[in-house]
C-alpha cells in the first residue's frame, strides 16, 4: 500500500478528479465531487461557440470516486474503487427551483477506472478490461434478520472472507466513513450521520454545498459505530454495533443495516 498510494493519487489527479480526501492510515482515498463533461450534448450551437462558452454547459451530474487499499497475503494489495453520484433536479409547479439529490451508485464506472487503474499500474489495456468484464459477480442473496432482544442482523450467502470484502465496498458506496478496521476480528469502525435528520438542508440553498463539501462540523455529528462480520456456517452475519461494543438497537442502528443489505442483496 505505502508503494501504491503516491500512483494512485497520480492517477486519480491525470484522470481530472481533485483529491478531497486522503488517509494513508486507513487506506482511504476519496476524488471532489466532479461533472462529467462526457454528457455534454455535442449540439450545432456548441460546435459553433467552442470551448470559450463550454463553461456555461452543465449536466446536472456529478461523480465521486473513493478508493480504498487493503493489505493483502504475502505481500499483495488489495484494491477497491467505489462510485457516488449525485443530481439536479427541478422541483416546483414550473420547474423553477432544483435540489441535489444521490442517485445509484454506477457499476459501470467502477468498473471502467479499475480497468484504467490497473493498466495504468501495468496491465495490457485490453486484458485489464477484460480481467475487469469477466470478474465474478459481487451480487448474493442477503436479508435482514430479526435476533433476539430486539437485535437485528444482515445475513449473506457467502464465507465470512468474501462477506468482509463486499461489505467494505458497501460501506464505501452508501458514504460512511472507515476510521479503522480490524480485519482478524471482521470489525469496521465507522462514522454515520442520519440522513433523515439532514433532510430539511435539501430544501435550503446550502444543501449544494452541503452535498459537494465536507465540514469537521458534520464529523462531530457523526456518531459511531461498529460494523462487524462474522461466519456462520457456510454463511455470514453482518452486524452493528455502538461504539462501546454493544448491540445497537436503535432506529439508527436499523437503518444502517437496511443500507447494508441493500447493497449486498
């Protein structure tokens, strides 16, 4: 990882992203919020104008990138490109206003750096997309399960090895924030910030910035949580926890594992 990061933030800055967020210690990397200029219509009245007025073009998309590395067996790393995306959308009678909402998360795109990631590092161009096209599906079969004593629980149709992989890049996907990791116990320590509780910001002028900016003043808000992956028999049980190590039982703790499942299902 420490021979990694340098090339991977160069990547990510050659590919036109400005890097938000960088953590060595836990391995996170994280790309601005970003337009793709690739949806630009390709229009008569663009063509005449040039480049001059191309700043006036939007395309009411962004795109984010986190990448995370995870020291491997013997020496390897392990790496995961994950995607966020957020878009305009116009509300009112007459369509006179907007508001930035999250929209899916695009496999495809993962897909496409992973490949650029990998024959930037080396691989033939054509064997690192295909390597990428013919990787083994991430989808599995997950639920939510009711425990006892009010506990719930995601359970996943995969060894506890393979379940620890996805649901790191679940956790990427939905935003939380990796503090640390102890892959030997199947834990993940995280921050989480309910968005139901932020929701009234998208109705004010501020969400835009709200979305596309960080603040240590939302960290502070950020409660804390233990994400923990553990066998059960041929399965695995995806559970969460406060930040004391306790089961969480709370609305909160609810809804992180509905996010979880979502993704793993």
């Amino acid at each position: 990882p420490e021979k990694l990061w340098p090339k991977i933030k160069d990547f990510w800055q050659d590919s036109g992203f400005l890097i938000n967020t960088e953590n060595p210690d836990t391995g996170v990397m994280e790309t601005d919020w970003a337009e793709n200029r690739a949806k630009i219509p390709q229009d008569f009245l663009r063509n005449t104008l040039g480049k001059v007025f191309d700043s006036i073009y939007s395309t009411g998309e962004r795109d984010k990138f986190r990448t995370r590395l995870e020291r491997g067996p013997n020496g390897t790393t392990e790496v995961y490109i994950s995607h966020r995306g957020a878009e305009e959308v116009l509300t009112g009678a007459s369509k006179e206003t907007s508001i930035w909402t999250s929209r899916p998360e695009d496999p495809q795109l993962e897909a496409e750096f992973l490949s650029r990631l990998m024959s930037r590092l080396g691989a033939d161009q054509v064997k690192a997309k295909a390597a990428v096209a013919n990787s083994p599906s991430l989808q599995a079969r997950s639920k939510l399960v009711k425990g006892a004593l009010g506990t719930s629980y995601v359970e996943v149709d995969e060894s506890s090895d393979r379940a620890w992989r996805r649901v790191g890049l679940a956790l990427d996907r939905v935003g939380f924030t990796v503090e640390d990791r102890d892959r030997t116990q199947g834990v993940y320590f995280v921050r989480y910030v309910d968005q139901d509780e932020e929701a009234k910001d998208k109705k004010s002028a501020g969400f835009f910035s709200k979305m596309f900016t960080s603040s240590k003043k939302d960290d502070k808000k950020a409660a804390r949580y233990r994400v923990v992956v553990k066998a059960s028999g041929s399965a695995s049980q995806v559970a969460v926890q406060n930040n004391a190590g306790q089961p969480e039982t709370s609305p909160a703790g609810d809804k992180i594992l509905t996010l979880l499942n979502e993704q793993l299902k």
